[in-house]
C-alpha cells in the first residue's frame, strides 16, 4: 500500500459528525479514521485541544519514510474523491500547524502530482499557506 493514494469510493460520507464537538457537516477530514471539523482542527494547531493520541501503524510517513504514522483523509477541492496521506506524528503535527518544512512540503507535492493532483487542491497545502519554495507563510502558533 501506497503512503499517498487515492481513497476507497466508498469511504466518502456526504455529512459528518467531528469527533470531538460533534459538529455535523459536509465532508470532514478524518485522522486515524475519525472525523474532524475545521474548528476542531485549528484548535489542536493552536495547542488549544486536548492533544492528538492515536495509534501508528507500520507504514512509512508520505513526507520523509519514517515507519510508524497515522492516516490522514481529505478531500482535494472539486473532487469527490478523497486522498488518504500516511504521516509520522511530527509531519502530521506540521501539516495541521501549516508549517512543513520545505522538503516535506517538496515531497508531497510530487506525490500528489503523480495522483493528478495539485497543492492548490488541498486545504492545509494551499499557497495561501505556502510559497513556490514549500515555505510556510502563516504557519501556526508553536505550542512547543
């Protein structure tokens, strides 16, 4: 199995219910396979939710290849089928806070264009976030 792919048809539900305010919506993005409203996923970048505990598996990170990380699902914009990302706790902790570095951002970037896709697509990879160069321009605050 592939660290980046394209989702299983069925695994796309129309309305969601985050897992953490039960907020109903459309088409959450899901970590480890429950679902999270744009709220909820702010406030664990901000550091302002209860943290992140999820069991790894052993699959490498989409980002560097480190063995041990947690399925992240989005929908790409315009799409109606979602990308499953396999990242390690730091790149998925990056991801949300909106501040990879640039070779992970490279990284993923090439791996969704051999999807058919671009950063632009998705949410948490956009140039409102990133320059040309995988910098991150708003990253968020460090709670570290």
């Amino acid at each position: 199995m592939d660290s980046m792919r394209a989702a299983a048809a069925n695994t796309t539900s129309q309305q969601g219910k985050c897992c953490r305010c039960a907020a109903t919506g459309p088409r959450w993005d899901r970590i480890a396979g429950k679902e999270y409203c744009p709220n909820c996923q702010e406030s664990l970048a901000q550091g302002e939710a209860p943290p992140l505990v999820e069991r790894t598996e052993k699959r490498p990170c989409a980002a560097c290849g480190h063995i041990g990380t947690v399925c992240y699902r989005t929908l790409p914009r315009e799409r109606g089928q979602a990308v499953e990302i396999d990242l390690c706790p730091e790149h998925l902790r990056a991801l949300l806070g909106r501040r990879l570095g640039p070779n992970a951002f490279y990284q993923l970037r090439r791996r969704l264009g051999s999807l058919g896709l671009d950063t632009e697509e998705l949410f948490l990879l956009h140039g409102a976030f990133y320059d040309g160069g995988g910098r991150a321009l708003q990253p968020a605050l460090e709670t570290e």
